[in-house]
C-alpha cells in the first residue's frame, strides 16, 4: 500500500473512532438525562404530594389523639396500607438512590463561586443528607417498628409524650421538618426549570415568590403538627 493510502485509511479509522466516542458519549448523555427526568418527576409526583397530605394530616392533632390516629394511622382498607406503601416507599428508594449518586458526581464550589443559586444548591444537598436520614428514623419508629412488635401503629400518647419529654426527639422533628419544608420547596424550583415550565425573567420572579410561600406553608403546616403534639400533654 502506498503512503498516500496508508494515509487515507488512518484518517478514516480516526473519523470512525471519533464518532464511536461521539455516539458513546451522546448514549451516556441520553441516560443520564432520563435519569435525572424521573428522579426528578417520582420526587414530585406522588412523594411531594403525599408528604404535603402527610404535613396537612398530622395537624388533626389539634383535635385529639382519635381524630389524629384516624387521619395518619389508619386505614380504611389493608389493601389500601399496601398500596400507600408502595406509593410511597418505592419512589423514595428510587429518588434516594439517585441523590445518593448525584451527591458522590457533584460537589459544590461555594468558596469559590459565592453566588445565591450555589448557596442554595449546597443547602438542598444538606438537606437531602438530613433528611434521609429523618425520614429512615422515622418510618422506622414510627411506621414499621410499632406494626413489627406490637402489630398497631405508634399510639397518639406515646408519640406525644416522647415530643414532650425527649428534647431530642422534638429536636430531630424540628430540624426534620425544616429540611424538608426547604427541600420539597427548593424542589419544585428545580423541578419547574429543569421540565422547562418556567423561561422569562418574570416567570423566574413569579417562581421565586411561590417557592418562598411553599416553603413557608410547610413548615408551619409540619411545626404546627409538632406544637399540636406538644401541647396534647398535661
């Protein structure tokens, strides 16, 4: 073979690998950004949703442990305690695992970078981190521990002496609820930019308030639930 088609068979080998990485790359691409779509959507659809119910149902506190107990522990259907749990506990596996993966891929630069949307993204981290961990502790204590041991949920009396008496517990729940108000509402933030549902700087703005209310309303719906349970005790 000449040099000159030694040449021209170099440069095509070269072009074909190129566009082997070009297409590697772009299928990676493509899967990381389907990834990030449902991790997204299953931490809107149905867990912020169903938490916000959760927040909104723990407040029947205020009318007594009966109508507490009936608005956050019972059900009207054991298929229906199924069916809430898978609701509920797959996509929060799911979601988690891909927070998990996208904390060990992302790290933030806020010494570098002192921006607001840096302070914030280093906030929803932390708060991810928190609040799995809240929320492991607390399904366990408070979901499966009781249905494993006793086969009832946790009574409306002993969660509410412990809030009364355990500094810790009404701590961990105060903290707990904050990370979470701050995480479903930075939440919807992202989730509304990221499904491209907001672009003009007035829409930004528009979203900016929503997400303070959001955020403000969760927390006294989630601190309002933890005073109601409190106070219940004498």
């Amino acid at each position: 073979m000449s040099p000159r088609g030694s040449s021209v068979l170099n440069i095509r080998q070269m072009s074909t690998a190129t566009h082997s990485e070009h297409g590697a790359g772009k299928a990676a691409h493509d899967r990381s950004f389907i990834r990030a779509r449902l991790g997204s959507f299953l931490a809107f659809f149905p867990l912020a949703i169903w938490s916000t119910g959760h927040l909104w149902n723990n407040l029947a506190a205020f009318q007594g442990g009966e109508k507490w107990s009936a608005a956050v522990t019972e059900y009207p259907h054991p298929a229906a305690q199924v069916a809430t749990g898978v609701v509920v506990l797959v996509p929060l596996a799911l979601h988690t695992a891909w927070g998990v993966k996208r904390l060990a891929s992302a790290r933030p630069n806020n010494l570098r970078y002192g921006f607001f949307a840096n302070l914030k993204y280093a906030l929803q981290r932390l708060s991810a981190i928190g609040l799995a961990l809240f929320l492991g502790a607390h399904l366990w204590l408070a979901m499966l521990h009781p249905r494993l041991t006793t086969g009832r949920p946790e009574p409306f009396a002993d969660i509410a002496r412990e809030m009364h008496f355990h500094a810790p517990t009404l701590i961990v729940y105060l903290l707990g609820t904050l990370g979470l108000a701050y995480h479903l509402a930075n939440g919807l933030h992202t989730f509304t930019m990221g499904w491209g549902l907001v672009a003009s700087r007035r829409a930004l703005r528009k979203l900016d308030g929503l997400v303070v209310l959001v955020f403000l309303v969760l927390l006294a719906m989630g601190w309002g639930a933890i005073y109601a349970l409190y106070s219940a005790v004498a």
